[in-house]
C-alpha cells in the first residue's frame, strides 16, 4: 500500500472511478428490475385489454353512450312507475295533509265520527250494515282509542278504510257483511321487520292476538318489501248483485288511491237465505204525470200491466269477498360506505 503514499493524486482518482463504476452497476441493476416489472405489468394490461376486447359489447365509446342512454330511459320509468304507484296527487296529498290525533282520546273520537259518518253514508244510500260490518272494522275501538305508539298507524287505516267504504256504497250493495283488516304495526315493529328480513330470519309476528277487525294476508301474495314497500290490506265482504262487485272493482281501477287487488271470493246466495237476511226493499217506481191537476192526477186509470216477462238470465245475488292491498313507495336507506361500497 505504500504506492498510494508516493501516489496520492492517482490513489483517490482510483478510488473515485471505483466509485462511479460501483454506482453504475448498482443503478443499471435498478434500472433492469424496473423495466423487469414494467414489462410484467405491461402484459398484464395487454391480458386485461384482450379479455376486455372479447366483452359482448365491447366497453367502446357508442356502448358506453348507448348503457347511458338506457339508463336514462330505466330512471324516467322507474320515476313513471313511482308516480303511478302514488294515486292522483290529490287524494294522496291529502291524506297525507291530515292532522294526526295527538291522544288516545282524540284517537278515539276520530274513529267514533268515522263510524257515523259510514252509518250515514250507508243509510243514504239503502245499504244495510250487518252486525260484524257496524264499527267499519274498528270494533276494537269501540270504547278506548289505540295505544299512544298505534295512534298514527291506525289513524292511517282509517283514511284508507274511509275511501275504501265510500267507493263500496257508491257501488250500492244490499249489504255490508264484515271489513276487516291487518293488524296495525308500530314503527318499532316495521324496523324490526325490516332488520329480521336483511339478516335472513323470518319477520316477527305482531302483537296484539285476534280479533273480528282483523285477518293475515298471506305474505307470499303481498308486495311489501321492508324498508323499501309498506303495505296496508282490508278483506271486505258484501252482498248484492254482480253490478255491484263491477263499480266497485272499477272505482278501484281509477287508482285514486293505489290499492291493488289481490283476491275476490264469489259465494251465490239462494233465495231462502236473501229471504231470511232481509234485504232492503226497493222502493216503489213513482209515476210523474205533468201538467196534470193533482185530482186529475188521483182519477187518472193505472197503466195497464202487460205480461210479466221472465229474463233469460235472473238476477242473482251474491256474498262476494275482496282482498286489497294498499302500496306505499318508501324512501330506501343510504348504502352504508357511501362512495366507498362502489370500490372493488
């Protein structure tokens, strides 16, 4: 080693060459493993492009334009659809404007003025209101109003039994035989439904046993969705002719409110059992005579009766039952993740 005391000058300019040239060796050898895994990730991508390129459609610029389109086009109809599914907005609206009852004795008093206001309505109209059809299916309400936490959930099914009611008088039946309706559920119970259903167990039953009011719609023909469609079913029953039946169902059609119908249940009556129910006598035809004093009107002859004609096909009268179902659109839930649930 003493050469690089006689030489210093060449022993650091040796020293820095071997330097430069070790550092030379240690970035081309950086410089290899980085073009190595570009050249990975470049046939990676050429795999990705090729696979993509066999996609039917393929993801070009005019498909993308056309998934836009269409998706456009699902959005207007799904918007369509919800409109439809609300009714007329104005019965929906004012249903909805309606004031709550703040206490159970409110509660109370509201289903007493329903119920004359239907014993009104039915005496107008010649429609009898059988015993089980007397409280409108609200006869457990006869004497206390709801529960504080079923005060609003009833209150709705009464809007809903009202409009139900009116459509069914107009259509004039001979009578009313029994409304019924599912059991009213709490917004506790609609969220636990709700839970139960998204972790794949079966909806608890409400609360509140049996009663005349009420029957169970089976669930495999009921459009609720928890958290997404709310339902609400009533089953009357009435009796009368098929015209009957008919303005009903086509009062229904005209979906001022958006309830759909679900079952009809057709039972004929015999004449012995219309005879023995008593129905309601239609009254006699009166016979107007204009311009006529009214002792003109006294002395005028009868008409005279012509043969009685029997019609090839009698009038029957029938027990008919029909399942409705009312729909409500519910707002869904955010995703839980926001942006984040689209990632992969």
């Amino acid at each position: 080693m003493n050469w690089y005391r006689h030489y210093p000058g060449f022993a650091i300019g040796l020293t820095l060459c071997g330097l430069v040239a070790a550092g030379e060796i240690a970035l081309g050898v950086e410089r290899w493993m980085a073009s190595r895994a570009e050249a990975t990730r470049l046939q990676q991508r050429r795999a990705e492009l090729e696979g993509m390129g066999q996609l039917n459609p393929a993801p070009t610029r005019e498909v993308a334009a056309a998934i836009e389109a269409d998706l456009a086009g699902a959005q207007a109809a799904l918007a369509s659809m919800k409109a439809e599914l609300s009714g007329q907005p104005a019965t929906t609206e004012k249903l909805r404007a309606a004031k709550v009852p703040a206490a159970r004795t409110d509660a109370f008093f509201d289903l007493a003025t329903y119920v004359e206001r239907v014993k009104e309505a039915a005496a107008k109209a010649g429609v009898q209101l059988r015993p089980e059809a007397a409280r409108a299916g609200f006869a457990q309400y006869a004497n206390e109003g709801p529960e504080t936490d079923r005060i609003e959930p009833v209150f709705r099914q009464r809007q809903l039994a009202e409009h139900l009611m009116t459509l069914l008088l107009e259509a004039r039946p001979e009578a009313i035989l029994a409304v019924r309706r599912e059991r009213p559920r709490t917004q506790a119970e609609r969220e636990a439904e709700a839970q139960a259903v998204a972790n794949g167990q079966p909806p608890p039953a409400p609360e509140g046993g049996d009663g005349p009011d009420f029957f169970a719609l089976d669930p495999r023909g009921s459009a609720r969705v928890p958290g997404f469609v709310e339902t609400s079913a009533f089953r009357l029953s009435f009796q009368g002719e098929t015209a009957a039946l008919r303005q009903f169902l086509n009062r229904l059609a005209a979906f001022e409110l958006p309830f759909v119908v679900r079952e009809i249940e057709v039972e004929p009556v015999s004449a012995e059992d219309v005879a023995a129910d008593g129905p309601v006598a239609a009254p006699a035809p009166v016979i107007a005579l204009p311009n006529v004093a009214p002792a003109a009107r006294e002395a005028a002859p009868a008409p005279a009766k012509g043969p009685v004609q029997t019609p090839l096909v009698p009038k029957s009268t029938s027990r008919f039952t029909v399942t409705v179902e009312h729909l409500e659109l519910l707002t869904p839930p955010p995703a839980e993740g926001g942006a984040e649930a689209t990632n992969p």
